[in-house]
C-alpha cells in the first residue's frame, strides 16, 4: 500500500497549498530538509525511511499547488473598459445552447485604443453567429481553430445566485468573460492538428446519430455516446432534471469499464494472450474514447484505472481498485490541482472509493 499513502500524500499537498498559502520560497526550504532528511535515514537511519518520503511527496504536492495556482489574467486589466476589439484563437470544442454558442478563446491581440497590445489569456465566448456565418457552415457554426476578431466587453465572471460561476470557471484557468460581442472569422485550421481531428470525429458521430436516429433518441444518443448535450429538447431535459435522472445523459467511468471489458475479450480472440500486444487495443480504445467524449473528470479517473489494470496484467502484478483509485486521482491533480474542486471529481471519486472499500 506504499504507493496508495504516497498517492495520498501527493493529493493532499495540493489541497494544503489552497488552503494554507504558503509561498513556494518557504515551501522550498522545507522540501531541501526533508529531503536531506531522507538521504540521511536512507544511507545511515536502522528504521523505514516512508515517513520522510512522505514529507518530501507531501511537500512536492504543496509546490506543485501553489506554482500551478494563478490568480491574474493579463485580460483582467481590460475589463470594465467598455468595447474592445481581440483577436484570438478558438481552442475549445463550441457548444451551441438555443441560438448561442460558447466556447473557449486563447486570446493573443487585445486593442482598447488604437494600438494592438499583445496579451496572454483566455476567456468564455458567448453569441449568436452571424447571418454569413450561418449560410457558410452547420452548426455550431464555429469549430476549434478558427482565429477570430472580436468586438465587445470584456468582464470578469458574473456572479450568480445558487452556483460559483467565477469558481467554476477559474478552475479552468478562465478568469475572463466576453458576452454576444460581434465576431468576424479570420482564419481557420489553427491550433493542434490532433484536436482538429478529434473534435471533427466527435462530430461526426453526432451527425451520423442524427441522421440514422430520429429524434428525440438522436439527441440523447448523442449525450450518451459522445458528451454532447446540446442537441437535447429544453422540455426533455427538463424532464430528466424532475426525474432527478439527469445523472444518465452524463457520461460516466461505466462506459469505459464497458469499452475496456469489450476491447480487451475482442483482442485477446484475435491475438491471442501468448504475446503482450493484445493488451495494446483496448489501452488505444479507452483513451480516444476518454478524448472524444470531452475527458470529463469522471471518464478521466476511469481510463486512468483501466490503463493501470492493464499494466498490472503486462506485469503480471495483482490488481488493486484502490490502488489505482489512488494513482489516477495523483495523475489527475499533477495534470491540474483545481480538479479537486470539481464536484464530478469528488463524486466520482467518492463513489468509486465506496465500491472498492463496501462492495464485498
């Protein structure tokens, strides 16, 4: 269970260094004598160095936290200056909500005057496409890569009534909003080829959904195989809000499990268990699942899971639920410590500790 306390150390760093708000600089000093401490119970200490190792991972996790954590936005010094004009670069997959679409903007250019300055940050887009735009292309309207020009308000999150808005958008690392500005496409093909690729495959699945499927199952289908939830009729989704069953249109840890199951029993007919190759398929499988289904914390924490187990089959290790509970939760903050806020990362988590610690 060593690698599971090491994996909570590791957690639990990243939680302290919200919290506590010690500057890296102390954080630092303390990381050189545990470590100079476990140097010296590894080489001269008759007991079990674990607990300074401990100390050292317990301290990592606080500096990775408080290095991580950036609380200015260079687009903050523009908001509340009335219309500005920026240029950016599209890098979310849009989802259309009634007749608007959001998405997500790197933005680069930023011109309040008369001069562009350049600027590092990103903001939420929310507007309504214009009438070229529409004739142009399907909706969306807009796709991950389009360079824009955009003409409005740039504003801090609003705060609303019964949800963190701000929060929920910090732990993305936005800190900027830009809401119904006029926007006028530039360029597109940017970005990272990859993402273009996969964005394009997941929308075209929903298009092959939509066309074979009528709705409302089209639409649902759509939630279920690929995240997308934008098709959904307000009235039918309102009704699964009622039902308290709006849990079933999110994708969860189950459909990878099910891939992975299915992945797995498909290859190892086909290649047969003599030669470790056969644990390549379901491993691809999972993880292009996870990416074309938006990588939501809970299918996330799922595909690290699988891909544990399946290193444990090339190894020939036991296979432990907790144990790889335990490392992608360390993966998952390593990658971004604000997931700890995420109530999906908590229930999934949560859940997930429950079967493997009551199941039996």
């Amino acid at each position: 269970m060593t690698l599971l306390a090491l994996s909570a150390a590791w957690v639990g760093g990243a939680y302290l260094a919200v919290r506590l708000e010690t500057p890296p600089s102390a954080l630092g000093l303390f990381l050189l004598a545990a470590v100079f401490l476990l140097l010296r119970l590894a080489v001269f200490g008759p007991r079990s160095s674990l607990p300074a190792l401990l100390v050292v991972v317990l301290l990592l996790g606080m500096l990775r936290g408080e290095l991580f954590d950036d609380r200015t936005s260079e687009l903050a010094a523009y908001h509340g200056r009335g219309p500005v004009e920026v240029r950016g670069v599209v890098v979310s997959d849009p989802e259309a909500t009634g007749d608007a679409t959001g998405f997500r903007v790197h933005v680069d250019r930023v011109r309040a005057d008369d001069d562009w300055t350049a600027v590092s940050g990103d903001a939420r887009v929310t507007l309504r496409p214009s009438s070229e735009l529409v004739l142009r292309r399907d909706p969306p309207y807009f796709r991950y890569g389009d360079r824009l020009l955009l003409e409005g308000v740039l504003a801090s999150p609003p705060e609303l009534e019964d949800f963190d808005y701000p929060a929920y958008l910090a732990r993305q690392g936005i800190r900027s909003v830009m809401s119904f500005p006029e926007a006028t496409l530039l360029d597109e093909g940017q970005g990272l080829a990859f993402y273009r690729w996969l964005y394009g495959a997941r929308r075209r699945i929903a298009d092959s959904l939509a066309r074979t499927v009528p709705e409302p199952q089209a639409s649902v289908g759509q939630a279920l195989l690929v995240g997308l939830r934008d098709g959904i009729p307000e009235d039918l989704e309102q009704d699964f809000r009622g039902t308290g069953t709006s849990h079933v249109l999110a994708i969860s840890g189950l459909h990878v499990g099910i891939l992975l199951g299915v992945g797995l029993a498909v290859s190892a007919a086909v290649l047969g268990r003599r030669r470790q190759i056969y644990l390549v398929l379901p491993f691809a499988l999972i993880w292009l699942y996870a990416l074309i289904s938006g990588m939501s914390p809970s299918v996330t924490r799922a595909a690290i899971m699988g891909s544990v187990y399946l290193a444990a089959l090339l190894l020939g290790r036991p296979r432990s639920i907790l144990l790889a509970l335990g490392l992608a939760a360390a993966v998952m903050v390593g990658a971004n410590p604000n997931v700890l806020w995420s109530v999906s990362f908590q229930l999934s988590f949560a859940a997930m500790a429950g079967i493997a610690v009551l199941a039996e």
